[in-house]
C-alpha cells in the first residue's frame, strides 16, 4: 500500500508540476502580446469618441497591476486561479472571465467527453473484433473506414455535412440551439433542444479519434493474439471469446486506456476550428475569437489554462486506473 501511494504522490507531482510549467508558458505567451490589456482597452476607448492620455493609460495599468514585475504578476495569477478560483478580467470586456466563458465552458466540456465516451465505444469492440477476423471482407472494410477517418479531417467533415444538409434539406445544421432557445434561461425544454442538435458536433469530433483508436486496439491485439501465452492458452481446451477477452485483450488495452487523455486533448484542439465551422456558441469559438479577432489575451489564456487543467487532471485518473487495471504496472507499487 505504501509504494502505491508513493505511485500516487509521484504521479500527482508530475501533473502539479506540469500545471505550473504551462501557467509559465501561458502567461509568457499573453505577455508576449503586443501591447498590454490597459493600452488595448484604452484604444478600444478611444475608438468609441472617448479622449484618452498617456496618464489615462498609466493609471489604468496601475489598477491592473501591470506596473509590478512579470514574476510577480504570473504568482499572482496562478495564486488566484489556484486558491480563488479567479481566472482574471478580460482585458476587452472588463468582466470576470469566468462569468463569460461559465456555460460556455461547460458545454465544451460536455461535448469533448461525449466525443471522448462515443470513440472508445466504437473503436474497442470494433477494433477487437476486426483484429480476431483478420484479413476478412470484415477486417479490409473497417480499415477502408478508419483510413477515411485518417484522411479526412473533421472540419472538412463538417464542411461537407453542412453542404448536404443545405442541399437536400435546406438546413444548415449549425449552432447548438434553435433560434427560439439561443438565449433563453435553462430550462428542460432547451435542454431537449440541445440534445437533438449536439449529435452531429459529437461525431465530428470523434471522427478522427476513433479511427485511430481502431487501428491501434486491432494492431494491439493482433500482436497479443500471436504470442506464445495465447497459444499455450489455447492448449489447454481454450478457445473463442472466451480466450480473447481473457487474454489478449486485458493485456493490450492497457495503452488504450494511457491514451484517453491523447484523445481528449486531440478532440480539444479539433475543437475550435469545429465550433467556427458549425457556428457553435462555446469555448472553443470564444477562444477562437480572443485569438484571431478581439486579441483579448487574458481571455484566451483563461481558456487554455481551463483546458489544460482538466485534460491533467484527466491524465492523472487514468494513470491511476491503468495502475489499477494492469497487473503488470500493479506489479511495481503494490
């Protein structure tokens, strides 16, 4: 028990540290920028008829505390993210950031977990099932599928739904909601709505990561499949699924399992250009928009701090529960 905690408190260390290195690498990259949040604000300002002075700007950085040195400011930030749950003002809007990317968050969230769920759904079995007929009519379609998967990348998969749908349906097929539930409070109602229209983003995203899912659990248990404790297994009356599910199986889906936290974070970088092409109102559009349009840094770092969090701390669980899983990594803390 007392190496499996020490597994545990290493790996906890490992994901900590990792939050710290990308804080840094964050707020570098947001100080980067040119020009601070005080003077972006300040010519927003300006372009809205309001006279604003080189004094003007020196007490609006005062106020934002950009007058004090770059380290201090990244503790700062990272202090009140950690202690405060504050993840700063957004330098355009001057509201918390939290407040406006709130729901937005949250149905990123939902929609990659989804995506997440869907591919391992379809890429285990299938890829287990395409590896014990090998070489079948079976076997060559689903590689026919998943190299498609491959090629094919998710926003022209969007592309090319929203192009049919336009074309025999005369429905574009975008956004979350309907018109009538955009801005609506939540409601069961609104809900429903967002459900019959949430599928099609869900898929998208997991186009591409189940195709590679699917081809690596079918070269995982091919190769299982060939070796020698199979085939003594074999000898001794075992046969069928049985055999497979016992045995190859269990042992090559353990770095199946290491690679959610891939998958998510691939379905979290498909995601922007994702929600630009199918007008979604989440995250990943608003990140899109404080990159490319409002150059609002502070917003978008928030965001990719968000992100980056919880695909850690999804790293972290499933370092945890392939330990618990595989009686070849047990072997080493219990």
């Amino acid at each position: 028990m007392s190496a499996f905690l020490s597994y545990l408190s290493s790996r906890l260390a490992a994901a900590l540290t990792t939050l710290l290195l990308v804080s840094f690498l964050v707020f570098t990259l947001m100080e980067l920028v040119p020009g601070n949040c005080a003077e972006r604000f300040l010519a927003y300002k300006d372009t809205q008829g309001v006279t604003v002075t080189a004094e003007d700007i020196r007490a609006e950085e005062i106020r934002m505390g950009l007058d004090k040195p770059y380290v201090v400011r990244w503790a700062t930030w990272v202090s009140n993210i950690v202690f405060h749950f504050d993840l700063g003002e957004s330098c355009l809007w001057r509201v918390d950031v939290t407040q406006l990317i709130g729901d937005k968050m949250l149905l990123s969230l939902g929609l990659s977990f989804v995506a997440l769920m869907l591919t391992y759904l379809i890429a285990v079995p299938v890829g287990i099932v395409s590896a014990n007929m090998r070489d079948s009519w079976f076997d060559s379609s689903l590689r026919i599928i998943s190299y498609l998967g491959l090629a094919i990348p998710n926003f022209l998969l969007a592309l090319s739904v929203m192009l049919f749908s336009t074309v025999f349906f005369g429905e574009t097929m975008t956004g979350l909601f309907s018109d009538e539930y955009r801005d609506a409070p939540w409601s069961a109602a609104k809900f429903l709505d967002l459900m019959s229209r949430a599928w099609l983003p869900i898929v998208i995203l997991a186009w591409s990561a189940t195709a590679i899912q699917m081809q690596t659990v079918r070269a995982l248990i091919s190769d299982e499949k060939d070796k020698l404790y199979v085939t003594a297994a074999r000898a001794r009356g075992q046969s069928g699924w049985g055999l497979l599910w016992r045995y190859p199986a269990k042992h090559a889906l353990g770095p199946v399992i290491n690679s959610i936290g891939y998958d998510l974070n691939r379905i979290f970088n498909d995601l922007p250009i994702v929600a630009a092409v199918l007008v979604l109102t989440d995250a990943g559009s608003l990140l899109l928009d404080a990159l490319a349009k409002s150059n609002d840094q502070q917003l978008a770092g928030a965001i990719i701090m968000a992100l980056t969090a919880t695909i850690v701390l999804f790293n972290f669980v499933t370092d945890i529960f392939l330990a618990l899983f595989d009686p070849r990594v047990r072997k080493g803390f219990f």
